[in-house]
C-alpha cells in the first residue's frame, strides 16, 4: 500500500489561451515482480527468458556478484518444499509516480 495518493491541477489563463493540466501522483509502496523470480531461476525448467541483469551473478566461491547464484533444486531453499515458494525483497520495485493525466 503507498504512503500518500493524490493529485493536482492547474489552469492558467491569459487572453484567449487557456492551459489546463491535472497531475496525478503515488509515494511509496511497492509492486513485486513475481515473474521476475522466475526469470532469475533460468529457462530450465519453467522456460522463461533470462533477463541480462542475472548475468551478474554468483557462480563460484568468492565471486563478487550482484545477484546470489541461480539454481533450480528446491533443497537450496532451506525449509520451502519448492521453488515456487521462494520469495525475495530482491524482486520488490518501487511503485512511486508522478504523471500528467489531461
């Protein structure tokens, strides 16, 4: 759920010119990319594409990776019976907008 939702508007004015515009705005909130984990699990399996940004990703001790490594066997997820029910906050993106509607 976002903090604030709101908008505003304006109309200016000026001989026979008239200018309107309404903005509409969200702060905060988050919108989870649900296929986003399974693009990160790989094509093996469930046959999603595989985003490029992954490729920056943990595959061998001491790597320095943005991303842990990718694996589709469900004993890596300590405690989940699979790997539809491994979530991450790394799959979490910012909801936040503001856009001009008329």
């Amino acid at each position: 759920m976002p903090d604030y939702i709101g908008g505003f508007n304006t109309n200016i004015e000026y001989k026979n010119i008239e200018l309107s515009a309404l903005f509409s705005y969200v702060i905060g909130g988050s919108i989870y990319d649900n296929s986003g984990k399974y693009q990160f699990m790989g094509v093996s399996k469930k046959n999603w594409n595989f985003r490029e940004d992954f490729v920056d990703r943990w595959t061998q001790p001491g790597d320095q990776a943005t991303y842990p490594r990718l694996t589709y066997d469900a004993t890596n997820y300590l405690g989940l019976p699979s790997e539809d029910q491994f979530n991450s906050t790394m799959f979490l993106h910012d909801a936040s907008y503001l856009r001009l509607r008329n």
